[in-house]
C-alpha cells in the first residue's frame, strides 16, 4: 500500500520561488509506486493542496490532514522543501514533533540553531574541530557602534543577516565608509545581523544525508563566482558562478573536509539532507567552517542534486532512503 507524503514548500521568506522549484525536482523524483505526494504550498495566507483537477483544499492544522471527497488523508510522513521560515528554522520541526508526524529534515532544536549563523558559530568554534571566522553579532534594538566594530574586527568584512538564506541581504565590506550602509541593509531582512572577517580562500561545500542508519557524504564542490563572493545572483543566474563537482583538490583537503564536515553532522545531531559551507585558505592550509544548511536546494542544478549524480546515485533513490530514513521508528 502506497505511503501518504506531504511535501511542504513555499513558505515566509523571500526563497518563496527557491522553495518551490526544490519542490518540482523532489516530486518529480519520489517514487510514485511507493508513495502518493501530496504538495502543501505554505504561505501566511494559508496551508493549501491544489488537486489534479484544480480543487483547492485547506490543511486542517489540528492534525495537519486533507479532506478530500469527504475522505481524510493523514501522512505518514513530510517532507519539508521550505528554504527559511517556517521550514528551516525549527518552526515546523517542532509543529510535526507535537503531532508525532515524522519529517525529513533536522530536529527543531538543530533547525534553530543552525539557521542562525552567528549562534552556530560560536557552538561550532566551541567543538574545535574547525577554524570560525572572527566575527560581531549586533541586534536591531540594541545600539551598536561601527568604528568599534572595526577596532575588533580587519577588513575586509562580510556583512549578512543572521537568519537567512540564499546570501539576501549580505554585502562585503572593503572600507569603514561602506559599513553603516552594509548593516542596514542587512536589517531590511533581519533584526540580527553578522559581520566576519573576510577569509580568503577556496569555497568548498559537501552534502551528507543519512540512511540505513549510515551517514554518507556526498562529493565536494568547489564554487567558483565571477561576483566577489556567492551572492544571490551568482547562486540562481545560469553563468555567474561555476560550480565543480568533485572538486578539483588533493586527497589530503577532501579528507579534510569530509572528515571535519562528519563531525559536524554528528556533533549538531543533524538529521536528513544537510549541506555544510567550507573556505579553505591555501596560504595558511587551515580550513574554516561558512555554515551548515539544513534544508540545502534541491532543484535540479543545485549543489546537492550535482553532488549526488556525481556520486552515481539518482535523485529517485537519494530522496527515496532520505524519506524512509526519517519514518524508522
């Protein structure tokens, strides 16, 4: 008997359109011999499946089911492809732990910290297993001082909400002029924001997912952007960024940052589909952690999907073993 799948997308932030081209790829590649999915498009104004024949239905969030010609459908499981809130930062972990519905991504406590960059920072520099940019965490409501900023951190600096994705907001900032500017527009998106020291380097990612029990890591990428750094534009617009998948490096650096991007996984109890942000700065041979992605894209030329086909696997068994990892009891 098939499975009900809910695949929640969409959702509040403005990787609304990421969310739902994620979305397509994971349907697209679910086995439909196995599961019947049903798409749950999340935005404030409400939680809604649109039916083959263009019916709307309304989720009943008591119990997060569907009623459809009068029957109720009840999941077995969700998979969430929301980038942001309310999907990545632990909001709907904790909604589904409540139901007791099982869910792909990291728990609600590791979906929160993680999707705060700052916060996560200072938890993975206190692992030591990896270098953390020296960095300034300011809050909108509390008052904040740019020149002293400067006195604690070198320029050149990265300026970037501290709650968000796809690089909205962020700049990088190469004078003390240029710095106040930075910051408010990196509060239009946030009230928190960061400011790290720019580290100069080689810009390596890996995805790494669990199944049967065994976590497995996905080939590197390496990100070459023709912008100063991978800013929005150059992760969506076909041409600006090349993306090297496997990375072009030594045995030495790939066991380096599969090793370092394990104990990451292992040490922030991630769960699911994780994607973890690497530079490693050749000069110095040191490796320093960007972040950890706990709901990386997933549309056909995103990161992840690139790493899996290189590692010989098709989307249809990934998402298979990744959804089935999550409903082992």
């Amino acid at each position: 008997m098939k499975k009900n799948i809910a695949l929640v997308a969409g959702g509040y932030s403005g990787e609304y359109v990421i969310s739902v081209q994620s979305a397509e790829t994971i349907q697209k590649n679910l086995d439909s011999s196995k599961y019947e999915v049903y798409k749950i498009i999340v935005t404030r104004e409400g939680w809604r499946h649109t039916g083959a024949d263009g019916a709307v239905y309304e989720i009943d969030k008591n119990d997060f089911s569907l009623t459809i010609g009068g029957n109720k459908i009840k999941f077995d499981a969700v998979f969430i492809g929301i980038h942001g809130t309310p999907g990545e930062d632990g909001r709907l972990q904790g909604y589904f732990e409540m139901l007791d519905i099982p869910y792909t991504s990291c728990g609600m406590v590791t979906s929160a910290l993680t999707f705060n960059k700052s916060y996560c920072n200072k938890v993975v520099a206190a692992f030591d297993v990896v270098n953390v940019s020296k960095s300034a965490h300011i809050f909108r409501d509390q008052p904040h001082d740019p020149g002293a900023i400067l006195q604690e951190l070198r320029l050149p600096v990265f300026v970037k909400p501290a709650e968000g994705g796809s690089s909205i907001g962020m700049s990088k900032v190469k004078t003390a002029e240029e710095l106040p500017a930075a910051i408010e527009k990196a509060f239009k998106e946030d009230s928190q924001v960061l400011i790290e020291e720019f580290i100069k380097g080689r810009e390596l990612t890996i995805g790494l997912y669990r199944a049967n029990g065994v976590l497995n890591v996905l080939p590197i990428t390496e990100v070459v952007s023709s912008k100063e750094f991978f800013d929005y534009e150059a992760k969506y617009t076909p041409g600006v960024s090349n993306e090297i998948t496997p990375a072009p490096v030594s045995a030495d650096i790939t066991a380096l940052v599969q090793q370092t991007a394990s104990t990451l996984y292992n040490k922030l109890n991630c769960k699911g589909i994780a994607r973890i942000d690497f530079i490693y700065e050749e000069a110095t041979g040191k490796l320093y952690f960007l972040e950890a992605n706990t709901m990386p894209g997933q549309s056909e030329n995103s990161l992840v999907p690139q790493q899996v086909r290189a590692a010989g696997k098709t989307l249809q068994a990934f998402y298979g073993e990744v959804l089935e990892e999550c409903m082992k009891k």
